[in-house]
C-alpha cells in the first residue's frame, strides 16, 4: 500500500473513531487466544466443525473487533473462534479486543504496513473506506457460495462494493422491537398493537389511566435516529429509504417531512413521553430502560434493539417474565419491515487463514456456536432457530433473516460527520426537532445543510 494511501486511510477512519459504538459502551483493549476462551456447553453444530478442517492450514491469524474479553459478546465470540481453530488444528487465533477506539488503532495499523488479518467493522461507511483505498482482500469463493445459499440477498450487497464482495456480516441487530411491561398490560386488558393507529389508541388508553406511554432516550442522539428510520422505512418505502441514504432525496423532501409529522404523533406528544418532551432530551439510554422497567417505573413501553431486555433486568431489575415486546408496527399498512445494524468481518491481509476464518463465520456452524448463549442474532438463514435462547432472541434472529424488507442503520450508512456525530447532523438535528416539533421545517433545512457539507 503506497503512503499516500495509508495517509488517506488514517484521516478517513480517524473521523470514525466516535462512530464504532454509538449504540454500545466502551471496552479495554484486551489480547488473547481463542483458546483461552471460558469453558461453555459445546453444541452439536460446533462438534461437528472438527470434520471441516482445512488441509495445510497452519500459523496464526489475528483478529481485531471493539468487545474486549471482560465483555459478554467479546466472550462469546471468543468460543466462535475457539470452534474454528477447533476445526483447524493447525492454526491459532490472536484476538485483540480494542473497545471503541477500534477505527483509529486499525488506522495506525494499516498506515504503518501491519494491519490485522481479519477486522469486524460496525458501519458500513468504514468498509467503503477501506475499499476505496485497497485495503481489503475480496472473499473466497467459497464465502461467496455460503452467502448466495444461506443468506438474503441484502447481506451481501452491504458487503459489496462496485460488483465485488468484501465481507461476511456475520451478527445482526433487530432495531425495530418495542418493549412493554407485561403486568400494566395485563391489568388493562391490552393488546400488543400491530399498528400506528393502534399504538396511538394504547398511549392514549394508558394516560386515560394515568400513566406515560413512552420512554425516549432523547440525551442519546442514536436513539432518536433509529426512531425516525423505523418510521422513514415505513412511511416513503425501502427504496427511498436507500435513495435518503445516497442523499438522492433531499432532507427537505415531502416525504421526510410526513416521517416528522406521524413521529409528533407518538414520541413529539407531550402527553405520550414520560417526563415530557425535556425530559427525554435528559434521559439516556440505559436511563430510559430504567424508566421503563424500574421499581417504581416512569413508563410502560421504549423502543429499541433486543439488548434492552437483557439491559432491563441487569439495570432495571426486572424480571424476564414482565419484559413483553412486540414488532415495530406498520404505518398505512407497510409490510413488514425490519431496521438493523452489523458486524462485518472483512480481510485486511492476502492470507489463507483469514479467508478460511471468513468461511467459517459464514456458515450456519459459527453461528450456531454463539446462539445458544444469548445476546446474539445471526443473519444466516441455515442457523438453527431452536437453539436461541429465549422467544425474543428467535425473533430477532428470524426477523434479520427473513424479513420481507431489511435496511441497515441509516446514520451508521451515511458519512459519520453527519450520521455519528454527537449534538450535530442526524443526531443534534433530531434532538433540535424534539426540542419544539412545530420547528420541524428549520430543522430539515439545516439537515439538509449537513447532509450537503458532509457530501464534501
């Protein structure tokens, strides 16, 4: 790679340093081998990864992602990767947990000629990157015949860049769940809404009996974009929501506007959000959980990934069984929609062991590895549904690989100086909306400033 190339490549991924765990918390770096990975049940599928070992494999391969081995996902991942070496006795895998500095040290790596062989990227704007200045190796063929077989289409075109593939998307993450307390539900008589216009018929059901509705992370900017997303895909269809991305359509078009307007109906109602509409612009993630699962708790229902119900009884205390959820629901009669994000594992290095490891985070196998230990939801279609944990981890897991529509994350799609920037772009932009909706058209004109300025 020449240095002018490493020299772009820094200042690009170092705008990103922020963006890798919008919607995570921070990890130490942390080093270690796949075989010092924690002892846990070994399923069927990764017994049976011994019998795929590849010939004439042997070395080591290092591996860089953000989750650290203190964390439960870094864990996790830890027994995936001790299955491959499993399947492959003659190679090694060195796992560097890095937190969320991950885009600036991978950066510094690959500027200074030692990249990792193998990185699992969050967004897919720092796959572009890395693909516009010849930093990655395409995948096998072999990875090409798992994604075509065993995943939707849509997973591979996010790993695709000009007609070729770079990556293997091997977690998902189902944004479009709404949670419930089950008990407040029981006691009126409520059922899950479906709908738009029955989600507003509940809200309204629950201030008729004198409690909040929603709780809305407003102090995390994140949270309020994956709101409008929802709606977005919903309102204007996929194929706008692909062209909003491209910045085909502009913010201040028709149709962003009504995704505005049908959002006022639910998290823009004053009446609707617990503690009004300052008092989700004081809430963070974590603390719009509480506020919804606390003892005493603020609200009934948040919005949000399948990590709010683990988060709802780590945080909150609560009890598995009173986290109900239920699919975001279809406005104007949408189809089925599903809005998510990803950790793509891409070769940074021309090295048979990093494609073989890319195979193996193709199959359903690797999969099948870490579903039965929670927090996780695979887009390959071949993973075995029965081996998630619980019914909510079955449906995200369905959701991300069946969905009749799938659109990942807008702002994590869209350059991070407009989509990842806290107080600024999406993020600030929304936070502004929701500060006073009826400032709506101020807003999207300065969205659209932002979105023009980051276009360069």
């Amino acid at each position: 790679m020449s240095s002018k190339r490493s020299g772009k490549l820094f200042g690009l991924l170092l705008a990103l340093a922020l963006v890798a765990a919008a919607c995570g918390t921070s990890d130490d770096t942390t080093t270690t081998t796949a075989a010092a990975a924690p002892a846990t049940t070994t399923t069927a599928a990764a017994q049976e990864t011994t019998t795929t070992a590849e010939e004439g494999l042997s070395g080591s391969v290092e591996v860089m992602w953000i989750r650290g081995t203190d964390h439960p996902e870094g864990q996790a991942l830890l027994q995936v990767l001790a299955a491959f070496e499993a399947a492959n006795p003659g190679v090694t895998v060195d796992y560097q947990g890095v937190g969320d500095d991950l885009p600036t040290i991978l950066s510094t790596r690959v500027a200074g000629g030692d990249p990792p062989d193998v990185a699992i990227l969050g967004q897919p704007g720092l796959l572009t990157d890395l693909v516009a200045l010849d930093a990655l190796v395409p995948v096998s063929d072999e990875v090409i015949a798992s994604l075509d077989a065993d995943f939707a289409p849509v997973w591979k075109e996010l790993a695709t860049r000009d007609g070729t593939t770079y990556g293997v998307y091997f977690k998902g993450d189902n944004k479009s769940l709404v949670f419930y307390d089950v008990a407040v539900f029981d006691d009126l008589g409520i059922t899950p809404p479906t709908t738009w216009d029955d989600l507003i018929a509940v809200s309204q059901t629950l201030v008729d009996n004198g409690l909040a509705p929603m709780s809305v992370a407003g102090a995390d900017g994140w949270t309020l974009s994956d709101w409008f997303e929802n709606v977005y895909v919903r309102t204007a269809g996929q194929e706008a929501y692909e062209q909003l991305i491209r910045h085909e359509i502009a913010w201040t078009d028709a149709s962003v506007e009504a995704a505005f307007k049908s959002m006022e109906e639910v998290i823009g109602n004053e009446d609707f959000v617990a503690g009004g509409l300052d008092g989700a612009l004081q809430k963070g993630f974590v603390d719009a959980i509480v506020a919804t699962f606390g003892d005493p708790p603020e609200a009934v229902m948040m919005s949000g990934g399948a990590v709010v119900a683990a988060l709802a009884g780590e945080e909150a205390g609560a009890e598995a069984t009173n986290v109900g959820f239920f699919a975001f629901p279809s406005i104007g009669g949408s189809p089925a929609a599903v809005l998510g994000g990803g950790d793509v594992a891409v070769a940074l290095t021309d090295s048979a062991n990093a494609q073989a490891l890319l195979a193996f985070l193709a199959s359903p196998e690797a999969g099948e590895v870490w579903a039965p230990l929670g927090g996780f939801a695979s887009p390959n279609k071949a993973v075995d549904l029965s081996l998630y944990p619980d019914e909510l981890s079955r449906l995200a897991a369905d959701g991300l690989a069946n969905a009749q529509i799938f659109v990942f994350d807008l702002s994590d799609s869209v350059p991070s100086a407009f989509g990842g920037t806290t107080g600024a772009g999406i993020w600030g932009g929304i936070q502004t909306w929701l500060e006073n909706p009826a400032n709506l058209a101020d807003v999207l004109v300065q969205l659209e400033a932002e979105a023009e300025a980051a276009a360069g």
